[in-house]
C-alpha cells in the first residue's frame, strides 16, 4: 500500500531551476509517453521488479523514435546501445529492471512486440533495457522479476500521474545510502514560440555525498561511493538524435548537482528520445528521401537546462518518496533494512539560511 506519510519534492518547499513544471511534474507529461511498473515484493528476501517506458502508445516497432544514450561512466549493462548508437532509433519500449533480470526483460520486450498487432512477420528488433543492482534489498538471485512479472509491467503502462519511490525497477534500489527508487519530473521550455515538454524518470541506485538543492543532507556517516543510475529523457520538441544525444548528456549535470560520487564501479546511463510526430521514423518516410524538421543547434539550449533541472528534481522525488525497507543482502547472506529520506529533516534543511 502507498505511504502517505511521503511527499514530493516541492510539497516541502524545494523547487529546482527556474522552468515551470508541468501539470503532473511527471514524464507522461510528454504526450503519449506511458509508465508501468511491475513490484515483486515477496517473503523476507525478494524486493525487485520492472519499470516499463512507452515513448508513444501505437506501434513502437513500425513508428520508431528518433533516440540517442549518453554514458559517463559505463559500469553497467544496457542491452541495446550498439543499435541506438548506430541507427539514433528506438523501436521498443524502453524497460529498466534489476542487473541480473536483464535477459528476461529482453525476452519480455520481444514478447511483447511480436504479439503487437501488426508485427506478424517481424523477425529482428533491438530491445532497450537499462539496470541497475538491488542486490542490497533484493535476492537478486531468485530469478525475479519472471519473463511474466515483467511483461504486466509493459501491459499496465499508462499516463496520468506516475507512482515514485520504491516500485517497479525501484523497489529494492538505494541511493546516498538511503532508500532510492523510481522519480519523475517534468518542464514546460518556451523556444523559439513553441512550448515544448521534456520529461525525466530515474532508477536511483547510485551513491556520493547528498546534496538537496546545494544543501549538504546528513546521510549515513560512511557515504556510498559506488552504485548505478538509469536515466530517461522525454520531450516532444522536434530533435535530431545527434541533438537527442547532448541534450541525454546534459542529464549528468543534474546528476551532479545531487552530490553524485561518478565513481568507478558507477553506471551512469541517460537515454533521450523525441515524441515529436514529424520526426518519427514511419515505414512510409523510412522508404524515401525524407526531410525531417528539427531545432537548430543556436536553440536548444533552453531544453539542455531543463533536462538539467529535472534529472534533478527526478532524483530527488526518488528519495523523498522512497519509504524505509526490510529485505535481504545477497552479497552479506543476511537481512537487511535501509532507512528512508527524512522528511522533516528535509523540512529544516530548507529553513537554514
């Protein structure tokens, strides 16, 4: 059941940058975007699951987006890189899971997919899956989430709010030593007379020294150092993937203003996509000369500040709706409890001058 007990970011006062948010302060502000979790919460050791991301809801392997991943420190496994890298697309749902349930989230995505109305003679497509380790809560070796556990994930994705803290790929994730999670965050960015969106969601499992809005939190006496962050970036502003790559690339700054370690066993994953209709990679335009419009480089860079500003706010709404967990410590063999955000330490934190 939630806790109601944990709050936002911003309903404490907090509020990072100088964009405005948009109405849900969530990706699925991002027209079509869908989010869907999966949360396998089982007996005294299993505490994991899967967190599914739909750039648009029709068919994502006929309709490709045009997508593109940064990587500042790549410790880490993300299934499908070589093929974004190469053809700046993505033709799956994007799904974040925990380290070792990367091959049953793939086989997910591909079941998925070649069921899709429309996909009956599809025989290749890249699947898209970012990781982080639970291991620290969760019996990573249990063999869950289950090919099955993750594909509810790909079937319950919606928009409207999405649910933050310790669900889906977040459920047994920690961060700064404390309860990490999934968290989202949205900007509305005026450019060149459009208003556009851009929308983050992240998979916090990393550590560093943490820092709210530039103010040192006291965390556990011995700070975290190593850990992984996944790192989704959603907009509907017309962009290139060159573009789409440095706008993923300006997530690390958000990364960084959290107080981030960046350390060597630290995988450090943004993935950038556009919803913008004209830019996607349809099999009409894909059979042709094509000319897709895009922003200019002399104009984006309202959107690499906001990208900045919600990774964030994305990572702290993480923490700040995170609740305290029980689980077990594969590594140790024992059980384990990691103590959530204090709210009301976060509440005086804001007060100092």
């Amino acid at each position: 059941m939630p806790d109601n007990t944990r709050v936002r970011l911003r309903d404490i006062g907090f509020a990072p940058g100088v964009y405005e948010t948009g109405p849900l302060n969530a990706i699925t502000d991002v027209e079509g975007v869908r989010v869907g979790h999966a949360t396998i919460v089982e007996g005294a050791t299993v505490r994991t699951g899967a967190t599914a991301i739909f750039p648009h809801g029709g068919n994502l392997f006929q309709d490709k987006v045009p997508a593109a991943l940064a990587i500042y420190n790549g410790f880490g496994k993300f299934v499908g890189a070589t093929q974004i890298e190469e053809l700046g697309e993505i033709e799956t749902p994007i799904v974040l899971t925990n380290t070792l349930a990367t091959g049953r989230a793939v086989e997910a995505i591909i079941r998925y997919t070649l069921h899709y109305p429309g996909n009956e003679r599809v025989v290749s497509l890249n699947a898209v899956v970012g990781e982080t380790n639970d291991s620290r809560l969760n019996d990573i070796r249990a063999g869950r989430p289950t090919v099955d556990e993750i594909v509810q994930a790909l079937d319950v994705a919606g928009t409207g709010a999405v649910e933050e803290g310790g669900v889906g790929a977040g459920t047994g994730t920690v961060a700064f030593g404390l309860k990490g999670g999934i968290g989202t965050s949205s900007r509305i960015v005026p450019v060149a007379g459009q208003r556009y969106r851009l929308g983050v969601l992240v998979q916090s499992n990393y550590g560093g020294r943490l820092l709210v809005c530039g103010k040192p939190y006291s965390a556990p006496p011995v700070p975290d150092v190593d850990g992984s962050i996944v790192i989704v970036v959603a907009t509907d502003a017309p962009l290139s993937s060159r573009n789409l790559k440095r706008l993923a690339a300006r997530a690390f700054g958000g990364l960084s203003r959290t107080g981030a370690a960046l350390s060597n066993g630290s995988g450090d994953y943004a993935l950038a996509f556009s919803t913008a209709e004209s830019v996607r990679r349809t099999p009409a335009r894909r059979k042709v000369l094509h000319a897709y419009p895009q922003l200019s480089n002399d104009i984006v860079s309202p959107l690499f500040e906001a990208a900045i500003e919600a990774t964030e706010e994305a990572i702290l709404n993480s923490l700040c709706m995170a609740s305290s967990a029980q689980g077990f410590n594969a590594t140790k063999g024992k059980p384990s409890s990691i103590s959530a955000i204090s709210i009301e330490a976060l509440k005086a934190l804001l007060s100092q001058d």
